[in-house]
C-alpha cells in the first residue's frame, strides 16, 4: 500500500472539480478547436476530463499502470465519437497530453513535501503509459470510424453539415482536410435553406427532399455526380430539411421549387461556411415565429425577414443594422436615396397620391419609385408584412 500516495489523493479528490476546471481551461488556450466547444460539448469534454484524471489516481495511488478492459472499451467509444463530430485526431489526442500535464504539475506543485522522489517518477511514468495505451486505443476507433463514416458518402456529407449547423467543425484546416476527404467543394459563401411543409400535419419525407434537391437542379444525397463534385449538402431536424447550396443558385429557383413541393422556408445568402450553424438558427427562428400573412405573396422567406422576426421577438441575437442592410439593401446607396424617399412617403401617407403631393411630384413618378423599390428589395410596399419590414427598417435607419 502507498499510504503517501493514497494520502494525497485524498486530498485532491476534494480539489478535483477546480483540477478538471484549470486542465479544460489549458486545453482550450491550447488548442484552438477546443475553444469554442459550449454547452453539451463543453460539458463532455469536462466529464471525459474528470474521469480520466480520476482513473489516473486511482491507478497511481496502487502502484498499478494497468488500464483495464472497461478503460480501453471507453476510450475507444471517445475515439468513434471524436471520428464522427470531426474533431482532428492530432487535437483529440493533444488534449489528453495537456490536461494530463496540469494534473502532474498540481500535483507537484501542491504536494512534492508528502511525495518520495520514486513517487514523482512513478506518477511520470504512469502518465506516459497511460497516454501511450489511450493514444493506441483512440486511433484505432477513430480510424474504423472515419472509414466507415465515409464510405457511406451520403450519410458522411449529412454528418458534415450536422457538425456545421451545431459549430462542431470549428478548425479551417480540419474542415479543409474533412471536404477533400469526402470529395466535396463546397462554396466559402453558401446560402441556407431551411424548408417545412407548408401544411403542418403533413410529414417532411426523404422523398420531397429528394424532389426539392433534384428541382433545384443539383445532386440528391444517395446518388452521385459523375461530371462534377458535390458542392452542396442536405440533412434533416425532424420536420425540416437544411439545404447548404452554391450562391449561383437563384432566390426565383428555390421559391419555385418551394411552391412546386408544398413547402415554405427561410433562405439566408451568402453565409460563411462558420456561419452556417448562425444561419440555420435564424431561419428555424424565423419558421417559428412568422405570421401566417408573412408568406401571403411567397413560400420562402429571407435573411430580412428572419432579422425583423428576431428583433420584434426581442431575441438576444436582434441586430438592428442587420434589419436595415437586409431588408433595405440597396435602397440605401446614395443614387437611390429618391427611390427611398419615395417609399418612405407612401409608407407615412397611406396612398401614391399623398406621397406625390408631399414630395411635389407627379403621381406617375412616385409609382415608378415604388416599383423600383419592389424591384430592389423584392418586397411590395402594398402587402401589410412588407411595409411592416420596410417601415421598421427606414425608421431604424433613420435613429442610427
């Protein structure tokens, strides 16, 4: 028996929580991956991290190295798991050798007075046959796992855009590595699409998706593109499909094919790939919460209208800039400043006529600015959830 040994591992186990704490902590600064983990993720890692460590003493406080049967089997399930949320094996196993350095520095820092000189070599030593077997089983599984994971290419792409839409994929060179393994080319500004039926008791199946893919002129899931690399991916959350699409791929297009498939949607252009998973929530959000009247001329909503859903909802991700640049947009240029007067004027008097009289010109002419307006933001003044936008829009503009 170890009496030291055991003597100080007695006393870390009432520090352990703060010792986990400060080795997550290291292998976030570390790491870059790692940094922005939060929520389920974040709470995995800590847990991953607090068992080990726990097992580590346990094994040092008996003076045995040796990792048993249930050690390896958890280790290798981390290591099938690790494969399919994409998080680069160099990274996965780097953080084990961080967190496994604060342990051995707290614990020497903390404790060397207690501790004989073979205490402290024993501890070493454990460490580094620890990390040798854990690195060993980690590889393993995940190897299996990736190969497994994309010879099903199918599922492989979905897994990729369900780690985008949940900031999993976080690590530019990880994603890059991830794309050509799965021969894909996805564009650096995708839009978003997010679709439901638009009769709530009627279930979203694979069949519509694969209607909706094939209307939009591209590849389905399960089926492969001989001229060409995929450039898009498709998964689903529950009644709703997303859609990552090339930017080439017109609004007109996915409204058509919306309306030809029953289904209603949210379309956010030219996201960031690391701005997919923001895309995703403002187009779910905006799903959630749109009027029905909001899709009384369309099937598909857009950026502008998720904007205005989220401000008048009084979400914490409200941005009132963004309102005004996605549902204004160009109407804000210098050289359609008399297009937005003219907006602004029927918005505030009620009829073309009132505007013409307070702007003084000619009814004819305020017409042709409404019409250029509709025209530049794809939005009728005359439906009431377009003024509604345009109207919170110029009056944000006009307090910015």
């Amino acid at each position: 028996m170890y009496t030291a040994r055991a003597a100080v591992v007695a006393e870390i186990e009432g520090e352990l929580v703060a010792v986990v704490a400060s080795a997550v902590q290291a292998v976030r600064d570390a790491i870059p991956v790692y940094r922005n983990l939060h929520g389920p993720q974040l709470a995995d890692v800590e847990a991953i991290a607090y068992w080990s460590l726990r097992r580590l003493m346990t094994l040092w406080a008996g003076g045995d190295s040796t990792i048993d049967e249930r050690d390896h089997s958890r280790f290798r399930a981390i290591g099938a798991a690790r494969a399919a949320d994409g998080r680069p094996l160099a990274d996965v196993l780097r953080a084990y050798r961080v967190a496994s350095s604060v342990f051995v520095r707290h614990v020497t820092t903390e404790y060397l007075d207690a501790l004989e000189p073979p205490d402290i070599a024993e501890l070493s030593l454990g460490v580094l046959d620890a990390i040798d077997a854990i690195s060993e089983e980690i590889i393993g599984a995940y190897i299996v796992a990736r190969e497994q994971l994309t010879s099903n290419r199918a599922q492989a792409h979905a897994l990729l855009l369900d780690d985008l839409v949940a900031g999993r994929q976080n690590s530019p060179g990880a994603l890059a590595d991830r794309v050509r393994e799965l021969d894909l080319e996805l564009p650096t500004h995708p839009n978003v699409l997010v679709v439901e039926p638009m009769d709530a008791g009627r279930s979203l199946t694979d069949d519509t998706v694969e209607s909706l893919v094939l209307a939009l002129g591209l590849t389905p899931p399960d089926r492969t593109a001989q001229s060409t690399r995929r450039s898009h991916l498709c998964t689903r959350r529950d009644q709703r499909a997303i859609l990552l699409l090339p930017n080439a791929i017109e609004r007109t297009e996915v409204e058509a094919a919306c309306n030809e498939m029953m289904l209603r949607g949210c379309l956010v252009v030219r996201s960031t790939i690391v701005g997919v998973g923001g895309a995703w929530r403002l187009a779910s959000e905006a799903l959630d919460t749109a009027p029905d009247h909001a899709f009384d001329d369309r099937a598909v909503l857009d950026s502008g209208d998720g904007q205005l859903l989220a401000l008048l909802t009084a979400r914490t991700t409200a941005d009132t800039s963004e309102v005004v640049r996605t549902v204004l947009g160009s109407l804000t240029e210098s050289a359609n400043k008399h297009i937005l007067e003219g907006l602004s004027a029927f918005i505030a008097t009620g009829t073309a006529t009132a505007a013409a009289a307070q702007l003084h010109v000619h009814p004819q002419t305020l017409r042709y600015r409404l019409r250029r307006a509709q025209e530049l933001t794809g939005r009728d003044p005359r439906s009431a959830w377009h003024r509604l936008a345009l109207d919170t829009a110029i009056q944000l503009r006009q307090l910015g």
